[in-house]
C-alpha cells in the first residue's frame, strides 16, 4: 500500500510539473515556481515520458517547446491536475486546519537557540497544535524520517537537487565573536590582530587555516589565524565553548545574539564579516500538506524572516 501510495505521488507530481514547465515556458522558470531544482524538473518529465510513450518537449528547441502530442496531453493533463487539486483542497478544508502534530527537525545550532522562542509564540497562537522539535545536522528524509519541516542551512542561496519543496528564508548573517576576558590586554582592532588570538571553529571549517572577511564596502581579504586545539560540531556548542576559552570563533548572529544580550559574548571587528550561510524550510512538495504543517511552516518563515532583517539592522 505505501509503495503505491508513493507511485501514484510520484505521478500527479509529474503531471504538475509537466503543466507549470508549458505554462511558465522552459524548465528553470517551472523550477523556481515549484521551488525545485531544475534538474528535479528534468528528472519527473523524463520519467513522464517514459510513461506515456512520446516526447513531451521538443529537445532541439532553445526553450521548452511543447510536442504536438505533448499539447494535446497538456489538456488532458491540465484537467487531471486541476480536479485534483480541488479534491485536496475540500479534503483539507474539511479537516482540521489547526490541530495535530507537526515533526520538525532543525541544525542543533537553530534548534537549541533559535527556534524555541519562536516555537514558543507559535504554541501560545496555535494551541492545538503541538510540535516536535529534533535537533539534526545530517542529511534528512522527511518521509521515512517522519519529518514534516526541515529547517536547513547551506553556504550558499542555493539548495542541493532534491524532490522536496523550499521556502527560501533569508541569508544568516556571521561575525566574530569572544568572551569579553578574552579582551584583556588584547584589543582587537584590525582583521590582523586576529592572529593574536586562537580560532575556535566547526571541525569542518579553516581547512585552509585562514579566515576570508568582507566589509561593508565589500572589499574581501583572506586573513591567516591560529586554529585552537578545540573545536565543535555545531555553532551553539561553540558559543559555549568561547565562554571558558580565551580565543574567538565564528558564529551566526541569530545563534549569538542571545549570548550578545546577556553580555556573556561580545562582537569582534563588526565591520568585517565571514562569509554568510542561507536558512531554508524544507517541506514535502505538492499542495496537499495538511493545513497544521502549511500554518506552522509559514509561521516558522515569518518570524525567521523578521529575525534576520533585525539581526541584519543591529550588525549595520
């Protein structure tokens, strides 16, 4: 049952993206409206194909020229997909939009200091629906994992090929930061004092053992440092750890502003900044999420969002 429970998703997911990819006119335009990868695109018309037997798009074309067949499969697949999506929609509506569980699964870094107080306001809103709130820096399966939203964070504004759906939440800004006593008899004043001091970072980071900075002019530098013998998995592990160590660390600002507000971190150079990640929610694709999943996603976006701007407006 589940495995033609997932067969059947599979095809009305082709089928809808067959239609986006003839309205919007070329598979990167259908990509960006169904927050997909372009190659995901490819990979469901391909498999369509395979289906039905024909070529959908004229493959010399520069653009995604629809096939004389594939036009006249669009109206039949148009129909298809719109009958569908007004059968999901009086099937959620009917159900309870705001009541139920929703599993979210988020970096520790996020889900130890970012997303309680957030998590916390949505509850006070929404008290019917409760939330599980996982902390996970590896890769996740919503479906076999059990997962509803994945908040995920990646270098870049662009997420690895994948079939899930993504809400992009904004850049996630990152500074230098150290306990205040790490200061004492040390002040930091040009990017080149940091090699006065150790570098506390991920395991993953400095391979290199150097720091690239940009300021607000955008001018880049690459800044030699001194890696410390410890490090971290995950960016709240490493807050704690500059607490007890006298080195600095980089770290994102929403993970720090906590610690920036109780004095216990302070900011070093504010001009400079190391390169940025990206936050995205990470949801299964389609329209047919329930309505308790759509509610907190979107709840999650918007606070995540406002946070951002107002981590971005304090660091300027």
């Amino acid at each position: 049952m589940v495995a033609l429970s997932e067969t059947l998703d599979a095809r009305i997911q082709d089928l809808r993206t067959f239609c986006t990819v003839v309205d919007e006119g070329s598979l990167a335009a259908a990509a960006r409206r169904l927050g997909v990868t372009k190659g995901s695109v490819s990979r469901r018309i391909a498999r369509l194909e395979r289906l039905v037997g024909f070529s959908l798009f004229d493959r010399g074309a520069r653009a995604s020229l629809v096939t004389v067949e594939g036009a006249t499969f669009h109206a039949y697949a148009r129909r298809a997909v719109t009958l569908l999506d007004d059968g999901i929609a009086i099937v959620t509506d009917s159900n309870s939009d705001t009541s139920g569980e929703v599993r979210i699964s988020a970096p520790t870094d996020f889900a130890l200091s970012v997303l309680p107080p957030v998590l916390g306001r949505f509850s006070d809103l929404y008290p019917a629906i409760s939330t599980v709130l996982s902390a996970s820096d590896s890769f996740i399966d919503l479906t076999n994992d059990r997962i509803d939203i994945a908040v995920r964070l990646t270098r870049s504004d662009r997420l690895p090929d994948m079939d899930y759906a993504a809400v992009g939440i904004g850049p996630v800004r990152m500074g230098l930061y150290c306990a205040q006593a790490t200061l004492a008899n040390r002040p930091i004043r040009r990017p080149e004092d940091l090699g006065t001091l150790r570098c506390l970072a991920l395991a993953s980071d400095l391979q290199d053992g150097s720091v690239l900075l940009e300021d607000t002019d955008r001018t880049r530098i690459q800044v030699p440092v001194r890696r410390d013998a410890l490090s971290a998995g995950d960016y709240a592990s490493l807050a704690q750890l500059l607490t007890v160590r006298r080195g600095f660390g980089l770290l994102p600002a929403l993970v720090a502003r906590p610690m920036l507000d109780t004095g216990t971190l302070v900011r070093i150079l504010p001009e400079w900044f190391p390169a940025s990640g990206y936050v995205w929610a990470v949801t299964r694709p389609g329209k047919a999420l329930p309505g308790r999943v759509r509610t907190c996603r979107d709840y999650l976006v918007t606070s995540l969002k406002q946070a951002i701007q107002r981590e971005q407006n304090q660091c300027l």
